[in-house]
C-alpha cells in the first residue's frame, strides 16, 4: 500500500497537475487564436470595402476627366 501512496503522491500527482495546467494554456490559446481570427476578417472587410471605394472613386475622376476632355475637343 506504501508503494501505491508513493507513487500516487510523486508521479500520478504531478503528471495530472502538468496535463491540468496545459490544458489550461490550450484553451486560453483557443481563445486567442479566435480573437485574431476574427480580428483578421474584419480588417480584410475594412480593406475591401476601402478598396471598393478607391475604385469608385477613380471611376468618378476619369468620368470627370473624360467630360472635360470632351468639352475640350468642341
């Protein structure tokens, strides 16, 4: 009964609290890679609709530019 109680006490123990403590840090580091996922696609949406209106907008100046260029040629 002596050998179980030590072994218990100096292995069982500290290997359980090993693998209670990494699972922890697992689902901490779950969370956080969540968070910078979700991270990640809001900037990706910000910077395609950025983009989306940059585009527009150059459509809008050439339109002008064409205009002028038009009236110009009368």
């Amino acid at each position: 009964m002596e050998v179980i109680d030590l072994i218990m006490k100096w292995i069982i123990a500290p290997v359980a609290a090993f693998v209670w403590v990494l699972h922890g840090r697992v689902g901490r580091h779950d969370t956080e890679i969540e968070v910078i996922k979700a991270t990640i696609a809001s900037n990706k949406e910000f910077h395609d609709r950025e983009f989306k209106e940059m585009r527009e907008n150059f459509k809008r100046v050439f339109e002008k530019l064409d205009t002028i260029e038009a009236a110009l040629r009368k």
